[in-house]
C-alpha cells in the first residue's frame, strides 16, 4: 500500500510540474509566426534544379560538339558548379560591369574575339590574383612572358598589374597561338597550358581538336569553364541570379597625370591630389612600392580619381 501511495505522490509531482513548466512558456507571438513563415518561405523559395545544356554553345563562334557523350557531361558539370557557386557568380557579374568596359575595345582593337574577356574571369575571377606559381594580375601573367612583350616588372614597377598593358599582352599571345593552331579554342587551352604544351599533346595522341585531346584536370576543364561563364554572364534570370543595375560596380572615373621624374614619397604626392595613398594605390596597383625611382626618366602614366568621387580625411 504504501508503495502505490509513493507512486501516485510521484505522479502527482510529476503532473504538477508540467503545470509549472508548461505555464512558464508562452504563446507564440505574431513575431515568432512573421520569422516562421520567412523561414518557411526561404526553404519554398531555395530549390536545385538541373539545368538543360543549351545546344547552341560556342567559343568565338567555334561551336562545342555536345551531341558527344562526354563532352555533354564535362559542360553540363561547369554549369552547375558555376550556377549554384552563387556567391562567386553575382561577384562576377558586379566586377563585369566595372572592368569588361575596359578590356572590350583592348580586344577589339588587337583583333581578338570579344569572348576572350571570359578567359580573364576564369584566370583571375577579374582581381589582381597571384597564383602559386608566381603569375600575376588580371590575365595571370608570369614573370618571364611580361619582360619578353615589354612590361616592365622589377621591385619597384609590376605592370603586370597594369590592366590595359597586360590586356596588351594577353592579345599578342592569343594572336600568336592562333596562328600556330589555327583556331581560337586551341589558342585559349594554350593559354592555360603553353603552346608547346598543347603542340605536343596533338602530336602524341594524333588529334587536331581540342575537344578530341585528353588533358589534365585543369586544361581538360579549361574551355568549358570559360564557356560555362559566357553562358551565365550573359543570361543572369535564367541559371537565378537576381540583381538590378545599381548592384553592379561602376567604373570610377578617371584622368591621368604624367610622370617622368622620380617621386620619392608617393603618400606626399597623393594628398597634392586630394587623395591618400590607399586610393592612389586602387587605381595604380602596378606602383608596388610608395616611391618611383625613375632612374631613367621613363615616361609613366598615373591615373587618378575625378575630384569628389572619395571621400577622404583632411
């Protein structure tokens, strides 16, 4: 008896407990039903879609065989890492609109295909980017290749990160290689591994196509990724990114002063302009050091911001 009598005393504790516990806690609020239904709304509205290959593609009007199995494949694994890697892809979409206007007529002056602008955004994602290997800027360029088409690279100056010069360079090259190969695919797959490099893959597998040569992982992907990157760029609404003109950068405008003396303080020479060297150093990134030595009174170039677009410290 005195066992049940325990048993019901514990239950009754129980019970009474629950009371409490539940009374503590209270209603949910017209707050806490606003974020379930956003969150709710979140989960309705982030869906994976496959996404169907467009046919059509090309690379400067050199169309890719995709009814081959596994060029098909290859294609369609770019468009997807591409499309839902969304961070870096709306990232793209704002520097395109700021630098694509500076390298279009680069390209179009040298008689270079306008699709060669999405080799740079594979190469560098359009920043001054420094690979393992030592290439540098935009378009990647190594140390030995700048000197040997004339930009200056030394301690103090690097133009390789002088975007219009190394664009420059980047166009003499895919001339070149256009030449040698004779189409503008095997041109851009050199770009990434040498032009000895893919002369020699031709030759020992006795192909004359890109498509038709095994590579290693990254030149094998080298063309689809920058056509992968074409095809987004240029049809945002449909692989879902959502943005309006206002979200994109916009080029900054700028005049250029020119310098053919030394300048031994270029945080000095900077304020002279209204600036500080910060900014200076945005739009010249190829000046690697806070002075030029100019032994040689070279004539360089600087480029400055229009008056009023920072707003800096007195």
């Amino acid at each position: 008896m005195k066992i049940i009598k325990n048993i019901f005393a514990v239950i009754g504790l129980i019970a009474l407990s629950g009371f409490f516990i539940f009374g503590m806690q209270k209603a949910p609020s017209d707050a806490d039903e606003v974020v379930l239904e956003k969150n709710t709304s979140l989960v309705k509205d982030y869906n994976i879609y496959a996404l169907e290959v467009p046919m059509d593609l090309n690379f400067a009007g050199e169309p890719l065989p995709l009814d081959s199995p596994d060029i098909y494949e290859r294609m369609d694994r770019e468009l997807l890492v591409n499309t839902y890697w969304q961070s870096n892809g709306l990232l793209m979409f704002k520097r395109a609109q700021k630098y694509f206007p500076i390298i279009e007529p680069i390209l179009k002056e040298n008689g270079i295909p306008e699709d060669f602008k999405y080799l740079s955004v594979i190469e560098s994602g359009l920043t001054n980017a420094v690979s393992p290997a030592g290439a540098k800027g935009f378009w990647q360029i190594m140390k030995t290749t700048g000197r040997e088409n004339g930009l200056e690279i030394n301690s103090n100056i690097d133009e390789r990160y002088h975007l219009e010069k190394a664009t420059k360079v980047a166009c003499k090259y895919l001339k070149e290689a256009k030449v040698k190969f004779g189409n503008w695919t095997l041109a851009a797959a050199s770009y990434n591994a040498g032009k000895a490099g893919i002369a020699r893959r031709l030759e020992e597998q006795n192909v004359n196509d890109y498509y038709d040569l095994l590579l290693g992982e990254e030149t094998g992907r080298y063309m689809f990724r920058i056509v992968a990157l074409k095809e987004i760029l240029n049809n945002p609404s449909k692989y879902g990114f959502n943005f309006t003109k206002n979200d994109l950068y916009k080029p900054v405008p700028t005049y250029k002063v020119k310098v053919d003396t030394a300048v031994v303080d270029f945080t000095k020479f900077a304020k002279k302009f209204g600036i500080n060297y910060k900014i200076l150093k945005i739009h010249n990134p190829w000046l690697r050091e806070p002075h030029l030595n100019n032994k040689s009174r070279k004539l360089y170039h600087i480029q400055l911001p229009e008056k009023g677009i920072y707003k800096t410290a007195p």
